[in-house]
C-alpha cells in the first residue's frame, strides 16, 4: 500500500480526524513503524491560518502535552496545497519564541522601564484615562452647532491581524466610545482598491480567487513581486504558465517574480498610469477589444454629458479655491425620464469609448517610452501579448499589490487597469479579473469590517454632521435608476444599515429612530481622520490618548521622524501585541532620553493566532475559520477579550458615576464575554421576531440565511450584511466547511465551493453573469463558471439570481453598479473619471509631457515644519527611492524579525542599486551608505546589482533604487526603517501614502553631510 505524508497522516489518526483503519483491514504494521520515527506520534493536529499575507495559507499545527511541537502546511488547503512559504515555514518559532510577550507591561510617564503589572490593575486603570479623557473632550456638537457626539482626542489605529470576530466587536465599541480618528492598515497599504475596484464595477474586492489565477491565458504581475509578497499567488501563475500562458512582470526592479516569469520589463516608479494608458490607445487604435461584451456590458454606450471636458491635464469642475473637483460636472446626459442615454453604434462623439478614445490619443509609443523609462520594443510587446485575450476564448488577468496602491495616483493605476480589463471583456470570466492582492492576513475581513475612519462595517459610509436624521443618510447613500433591467443592489442599502444598528443597539434600532442614529459618531463633512492626520493632529497637540492594536506605526507609517516625535506627545497610550516593537518602545527609541517622554504606556501580551479560534478573510473573499490549538502563552490573551473587557470596564463606570453622554455605551447590545463563534453568528444576524418571508416562516432567535432576507423594518439583524448567510440554520458555521467535492464543470476551473466560504452568498467569482452572452451562453465553453440551463444558473452561484439579459425579467450582469454595467467612464472619484498620468509629488522631472499639470492637482498634501518637498528636479536629490517588503520579513517586520531563521535569511538593513550608480557615487557592494531625502536620513548596506539599472527618461539618466521597508532598530539593530525619508503625501481618494516613489540621495557613510 503507497501513502502520502498527508495520507498516512489521515489514515492512522494522528490527526483529529483520523480514523482506526485496523477496523477497515488495513495492515497498520509498516503505518505504526513509520509513525514511531516522527515528531509528531500521538500528537493532535488542529488547523489553523499562517498570519502573515492575504493568501491564508491553511496550516496543520501538531499539538502534544499541551505545546506546539510542529507546524506544517495543510496538504488540503487548495490554494497552497499543502506549501507554506518561509514565513509560515517559521511559524511555531514564532509562537514558541521566548521574545513573545507574556504579562501586562506597564511603563509610567517619564519612566526608563517596563514594569509587570496584573490584568486586573491594567484594564481598570486603561478604563479610567479612556472615560476621563472621552468625559474631558466629549463633543455633543461642531463648530457649526450640528449634533456631532463625538470625541476627536482619542483614536484606535489597528489591526489587520485581528479575526473578523475581534474586528466587529472592535469596531462597535470605537463608534459607541464616539471616535473617529480611527483607522488600520489598509489605509497604508491597500485603501485605493476598494474605491477603485467599486467605482469600475460595483465592489472593492479583488474579483476572483488565487486558484483562478491558473486558469488565465495571459497575467501581468505590475505592482508587485507576486513570487515573494504573495508566494502561494504565483504558485498558481507558474501552474497557468505551465499549461501555455504567457507570465509578465513589469516592475522597477529584477526580483523572484521576474526572474520565472516569461519576461521581465523594467519601469520607473510612479508612471504605470503612462503605462497602461498606451495599451488602451493600442486596443482602441488596433481593436482589440472584445465588442459585444464592451457594448452590452459596460458604459461604453453611455453619453457623456456637455459639461465635462479635459484640457491640458485638469478635468473640467475644477474650484481653485476649495483645490477640488465638482463632481457634478462629469455626469452622463439623462433623458425625460431619468434614464442615461445611450449609442449603441457607438458613433456619438460623447460615448464614453469616443471621449476615451481621445483622452488617451496622447499615449503614444513615444511619449509613453520617454516617461516610463521602458523602450517602444518592450511597450509592444506587453501590449500584444496581453491584449490578444480581448476575444470570448481567452482570459487574461492582472496581480498587483503596493506597488500601485501607495502613489499619489494609487487610485486610478487600479482603476486603468480595470478599463483595460473591461475592454477586453476580462471581468466575470476564469482566468480574468482583478487580483487585488491584499497585505496583511485579514486586512479584507477587517476592511469588510471598517477599521478605517469612513466606513461603518459593509461599506456604508459613516454618517458627517450634515445628516442629523437616519432618513436623510440613507436617502444620500442609496442610489435610485430609472432603468427596469438595473438591479441596482445599493438600493437595498437602508435594510443594511437598519440591521446593523439593530445588532449594535437593540430595541431602539429601528428605520424611523434618529435617536439610535444619532448615538454613531459623525464626522465633519471633507474632514480627513486617516493615518497621516491623525499622526499631523498628534503632533499639533490635538490628540491626547489612544489605542493601538497589532500595528506598528512608528515603523511602517512614512515620514517616521514626524510620526515618533507625534508619538511623545501622547498622555497615555494602550498597546496590544505578539512582540516588542518600535512602536511599543518608541519612548526608548535612539537618541531620545525617556525622562523627556510623558506617556504612560500600557502595553498588553496577544495571543497568537494558533492561540485563538475565529475567522479571517483572504484575498479572495474566502471566511475561513482556524482553531485554537493551544492556551495563549503565559498571560496573554485574544484581542477580542481584551476589547470586550476594556468596553465593559468603560461600561460599568459610566454606569455607576454617569459622565458625558453616555448613552451609546450603556444602551449598547455588547457581549459580556468574546466567544469568537457566537460573534461569528451576531456578524451574520439574527431574526428578531417571527416573521414571513416568500410563504416562508422564520422565528425570533433564528439566522437569517443570506442578506436578501434582511429588512430595514427591525425584525433582522447583522453586524455586517456582506457576510449573512455564512452561519446558518441547516450548514452551521459554513467557514468551517472542508468539503474538496466540485461538480466536472467546477473542477475544470477550481472553484472550490465546498471549502470555507466566500462572501457574497459563497460566490467565488464575482461579476460572473459577464461570462455569459445575453441568453445565458458561456463566452467560452471550456472554462464555465456559469450557464443558464433549464431556467436556471448552474456553476458558481450567479452574482444575482435573475434570467440573462435577453431573457423574459433579464436583468444587466454588474449588479452592484447604478446602471447595471461596469464603468470605463467613473464620475464618482476625486481626481477625475478617466486616469491620467502625473508625475510623483517628488520627480527628478521639470516637465510632464502629458500636459501643464505635473502633480495631481487634488493630491493631500500634509503640511507641518517635518513635512518639506523636494522641488521638481531638485538637484539635491536627483535619486528615485521605491520600497518594498521581502519574502522572508512581513510589512515593518515587528514579528518576523522574532523569527531567527528568518533574521538569519535576511538580517539587515540594506539599499539596491545599480553598478552605474555605484560607480557614480564611488560605493563599492557592501559599504555602509546613508539614504537621505529632505524628511530625514537612514543607514543601509550598500547591495550593487544588475537587478536594478538606470532608466532613460526624457533623454536623460535617471537612476533609482530600493529598500526594504521591514527593518527597524529594535532588533536585528543593524539598520533603522526606509520610512525616516519617505513622503507624507496622499492619494486625494483615500490618503494612502505615496511610498513608492520620492526623491533621495546617497552617499558613503563618511561623507554624509548634516541637512
Ligand atoms: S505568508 Fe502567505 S504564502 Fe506564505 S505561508 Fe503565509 S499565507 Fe502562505
């Protein structure tokens, strides 16, 4: 008899789910032989989720005597198939290791130590300084008298790492403290595609999943190094790559990726829109788009109205004075009767496809070249080989990550690529889609679950100070159309919203009840709460206290000299974390003498995640669930816990001594006690009373079994409509599902529908009714995801149940989007509806050949006496620094670098540069080298390689170079973080950083001049 690993592990019962297979007649004797020689003999396996990037690799942990004795990969996790890459290879040194935190710490204002503290002490004195500073600062109402209920001097950064379950119950107690200086790591580092994604076709979520990547004809990696960033990604572009399809990388520099992929072109950073905006004017001028599908299925039709206009790099609305657009100037013409009209011929010079057409007649092969740095040769053949997927047969796909989000412009490089795709008629389709590839390992659960500023959780705006009544919001908030075949799924927004008031205060929750309305915090109207504010406000003072939550700003957040220096200001400040970091101990930071430092710092020990049951959500929409397999290591404890203790503390004061407005603490419905499954029922929703829907009756107390079933009447409830239907009635808890089962036509393409489940209603492949022409028939009929059979859809669950087009009650496949079809033309961003290209807020240009406009002219520009600019060209700094993480360390590092073998793989601070430049700057590999820009200045190790060479922009040598982001000086201490010289710019959509390209110089170490 011939086992696997996995097999033999499955058939003697080593794991829990083994089986005695004495009882089926197997001989056991060569088995037991082979289970005496491992580790893990009579161990018990318990799956649980690597806790670094966004694939979720599943892992089986090994579990004797109460320890971690292995951790492997789970050889049934179809997306890793049982690989793991380095960091989920170091998992149990991580848990195990002895630089975990494990007691309460606590370090008093002007102190130069930690001391250990018990929980109880901790909890009830963190509840004290949160109500005496909320009691001190509390606002009932703004400067322009509208009820507000808010406090501004306090806020919440954090976390990404945290479960679902940790993120609802989290995010319920910011809004009912009144924050809203609250935020978490996608604002750093993957905020533009949710408004990016959603403005092309409905939702901000990547469109299909990591398997799906193999199903693609042709893939272009831009924006990320796929092989090291998301290492189980490209597992599946070499598996396509294997069957025939063309793998690209078009990134600034030579990585892994680049190295298997079928070809490797060099980019200046910050000028992908330039890029791809040539490859629209090839697939317009050659076309190369796939036309029925462009017609039927996007707004290409769609009239533009007169009012819109571009010249000369400026989008018409534009208001000098307030430094944005007027929306309203973009809007399509309607007809009489509301309905947007529309050329089918297409022959209307104000179609859409007519106005981009024009609008990208500058993106020439010479222009483009020039800008980018790559040659005409390389340009074409992208272009040629990517758009040869604009026909029904084949499919291409994009991966990115932040080497698009984290630009001045991270909005609309996600958003061209989404026009590309529409055009070629990739969206819907397997093989297709967008694979946003997000960061951290449930940075899309806690999104979906709003741990930013403006969001309530679902992507419901939060409410500013202009709605005082719930009806009003939800007026603003909830699209109408006049076209019958628009399903419009935004329009059902109010019984979401209702619903999710109703799971957070109960009885008072009801349509008409502005009082439960009114107890959520409102912001002001076009004021920005974000990371960057949030870290200018604390310097200014404004910003007393806060907590902080598995992040570690003070490292990963840019301009770090500002934000450490934002950091000291603070009175008290409470912590959360797996380890040390250079947030937790910035009081102690180099150079700084602790006595000055009046913070009073609590800083509390997290379980990790083989610690903790709960949910995360991958990349691709996937709720999975992992199990506890051991007890915290020494004291410390679920963040979910430490949520649901920290609000109840605040809870019990505000009920014995009263204070300002305490209304929505007291009257909220909180858990007592966090048990991650029953949070995991509360986020899916309840019926509140008998109720009957379509002839069917459900009880009081039941789930409701998907979000169709919600109501804004007050009978449902949901902490998040996006994931009802994940626990129900007859499945249970369906993330727990392990069921490998797929029906042929779900094979061929790997969708997986038995195993976890994806939100929305297990959909694996979104947009999938553009996969099919108007009756229903798949485009190509060797990778189905859907068809209408019978008077039925069969394959994936179609994303809206309704007939195909040009059937009877047919209604448009982009379901979420006003008008049912995706949207080439985006009136809804700030900084225009088609993207253009301008240059970084610092270039080593003086011209933008696309237009008089060199920046983008709505960009957030953060101004303080820490925040200077380099000028256009500065000769100071002729030198472009892109950054990046590494397969070995995760984002700033703070737990990776507790790993020893990964220290030992990658140890320290170092800076890649080209051999011209090199020899330019007389540093040979392996010197010491300062890195400066006019923010700061930081130390690497010199790495001379060909893997990066200097471009030719404008005629002229540019050069550039790259750094980890992912060192710090609390540890290896050889080499503090890139972020001391990077740039507190944002994108005008979202505030995210723009990391990837600012201007900097480079010196040997001993000729470093003091700036
Ligand atoms: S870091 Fe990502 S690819 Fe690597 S093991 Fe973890 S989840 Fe998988």
């Amino acid at each position: 008899m011939e086992l696997s690993r996995r097999g033999f592990l499955k058939v003697t019962g080593v794991g829990a789910t083994g089986l005695a297979l004495s009882q089926l007649g197997i001989d056991l004797g060569p088995l037991q032989a082979y289970a005496s020689g491992m580790k893990i003999e009579g161990a018990k396996e318990v799956i649980s989720i690597c806790p670094f990037c966004s694939c979720g690799c599943n892992v089986l942990v090994h579990v004797k005597d109460g320890k971690i004795i292995n951790v492997e990969g789970d050889p049934d996790f179809p997306i890793s198939e049982g690989g793991l890459c380095a960091k989920g290879a170091s998992l149990m040194s991580l848990h195990t290791s002895p630089e975990r935190l494990t007691k309460p710490l606590y370090r008093a204002p002007g102190s130069d130590k930690w001391e250990e503290k018990d929980w109880d002490w901790t909890m009830e004195r963190i509840a004290r300084r949160i109500k005496d500073q909320r009691d001190k600062d509390f606002k009932a109402k703004n400067a322009a008298g509208q009820m507000v209920n808010r406090v501004e001097s306090i806020f919440h950064l954090g976390s990404s790492q945290v479960t679902n379950e940790e993120a609802a119950v989290l995010h319920q107690m910011v809004r009912a403290l009144g924050m809203v200086h609250f935020d978490h790591q996608a604002r750093i580092c993957h905020s533009p595609s949710v408004p990016a994604l959603a403005e092309c076709f409905g939702r901000g979520a990547m469109t299909n999943h990591y398997n799906d990547i193999g199903n693609a004809n042709a893939i272009l990696i831009m924006g990320s190094n796929a092989a090291e960033h998301h290492p189980m990604s490209f597992k599946w572009c070499l598996e396509a790559k294997r069957k025939g399809a063309v793998v690209m990388h078009v990134d600034p520099k030579f990585s892994r990726t680049s190295a298997r992929c079928n070809f490797h072109v060099p980019i200046r950073s910050g000028t992908d829109i330039a890029f791809l905006g040539g490859m629209v004017k090839y697939i317009l001028e050659n076309k190369k788009y796939f036309a029925d599908y462009v017609v039927d299925y996007t707004n290409a039709s769609f009239l533009v109205g007169e009012k819109y206009s571009f010249k000369d790099g400026m989008f018409s609305g534009f208001d000098a004075e307030k430094g944005k657009y007027d929306k309203k100037a973009w809007a399509f013409e309607k007809d009489e009767n509301g309905m947007v009209k529309r050329d089918k011929t297409l022959k209307h010079p104000r179609c859409v496809i007519n106005v981009m057409r024009d609008h990208y007649a500058r993106y020439d092969l010479d222009r483009v070249s020039s800008v980018t740095g790559v040659s005409k040769e390389d340009l074409l053949k992208v272009y040629e080989v990517f758009c040869a997927t604009g026909t029904p047969d084949k499919a291409g796909t994009f991966l990115y990550a932040l080497g698009w989000t984290q630009h001045s412009v991270g909005v609309q490089n996600i958003r061209l690529s989404g026009l590309i795709q529409q055009l070629l008629g990739n969206i819907g389709i397997a093989g297709g889609g967008i694979n946003a590839m997000r960061g951290e390992p449930n940075v899309q659960g806690t999104t979906d679950h709003a741990l930013l500023y403006g969001y309530l959780p679902g992507y419901h705006s939060t409410p500013t100070a202009n709605f005082q009544k719930l009806d009003d919001y939800l007026k603003a908030y909830t699209p109408t159309t006049a076209d019958p075949m628009s399903v419009n799924w935004w329009g059902n927004r109010p019984k979401y919203v209702v619903s999710l008031l109703k799971s957070w205060y109960g009885d008072n929750a009801t349509k008409e009840n502005d009082y439960c309305f009114n107890l959520v915090p409102k912001m002001d109207p076009g004021v920005d709460y974000s990371h960057m504010y949030i870290f200018d406000r604390m310097y200014k003072d404004e910003i007393k206290g806060g907590l902080c939550f598995g992040h570690n700003p003070c490292q990963s957040v840019p301009n770090s000299n500002k934000v450490r220096k934002a950091w000291d200001k603070l009175d008290w400040l409470v912590m959360g974390d797996v380890f040390h970091n250079e947030t937790t101990d910035n009081w102690r930071r180099p150079g700084i003498d602790p006595k000055t430092v009046k913070t009073e710092v609590f800083l509390l020990p997290s379980a990790y995640r083989a610690e903790k049951d709960g949910t995360i959500s991958n990349s691709g929409r996937w709720q999975m669930w992992h199990y506890k397999a051991v007890e915290p290591l020494g004291e410390s404890r679920d963040m979910g816990t430490m949520f649901v203790e920290m609000m109840n503390r605040v809870r019990a004061l505000y009920a014995k001594e009263g204070g300002a407005y305490p209304d929505p603490i007291i009257k909220a419905d909180y858990p007592e006690k966090f048990e991650a499954e029953s949070i995991t029922k509360r986020i899916n929703g309840f019926f509140t009373r008998d109720i009957e829907i379509k002839g069917k009756v459900y009880k009081k107390g039941q789930l409701v079994p998907g979000f169709p079933m919600l109501m804004d009447d007050g009978s449902t409830t949901s902490m998040n409509w996006l994931y009802t239907g994940c626990f129900t009635e007859e499945g249970g808890n369906l993330s727990k599902r392990r069921d490998l089962t797929q029906t042929p036509m779900q094979a061929k393409i790997g969708l997986f529908p038995g195993f976890s489940w994806a939100w929305p209603m297990n959909r694996r492949i979104l947009y999938n009714r553009a996969s099919v022409d108007k009756n229903g028939v798949p485009f190509n009929p060797d990778k189905v995801v859907i068809e209408w059979k019978d008077g039925k859809w069969v394959g994936d669950v179609a994303d809206g149940g309704y007939p195909p087009m040009a059937q009877e009650g047919g209604k448009y496949p982009f379901i979420m989007t006003t008008e049912g079809h995706s949207q080439l033309f985006g009136p809804g961003r700030e900084d225009g509806p088609f993207p253009e290209h301008y240059e970084p807020a610092e270039t080593p240009l003086t011209v933008n050949p696309f237009s008089g406009q060199m920046h983008n002219p709505v960009m957030k520009i953060i101004k303080s006496d820490m925040d200077q600019l380099a000028k256009n060209g500065d000769p100071r700094f002729p030198i472009v620094l892109t950054t990046y993480s590494l397969v070995e360390h995760w984002c700033s590092g703070s737990e990776t670098r507790n790993g020893p073998a990964l220290l030992e793989a990658e140890p320290q601070q170092y800076v890649e540069m080209s051999h011209e430049l090199a020899k330019e700057k007389g540093i040979k590999n392996g010197e010491v080298v300062i890195v400066e820009s006019l923010r700061g200045k930081t130390e690497a190790v010199a790495m001379v390689t060909v893997r990066i060479r200097p471009f030719t922009v404008m005629g002229k040598t540019t050069h550039l170079i790259g750094m980890p982001y992912c060192f710090g000086w609390t540890k290896p201490k050889c080499g503090d973080t890139t972020n001391r010289v990077t740039v507190s710019i944002g994108d005008p959509n979202t505030s995210i950083p723009e990391y990837k390209a600012c201007l900097v110089n480079v010196y040997k170490a001993d000729k470093v001049t003091e700036l």
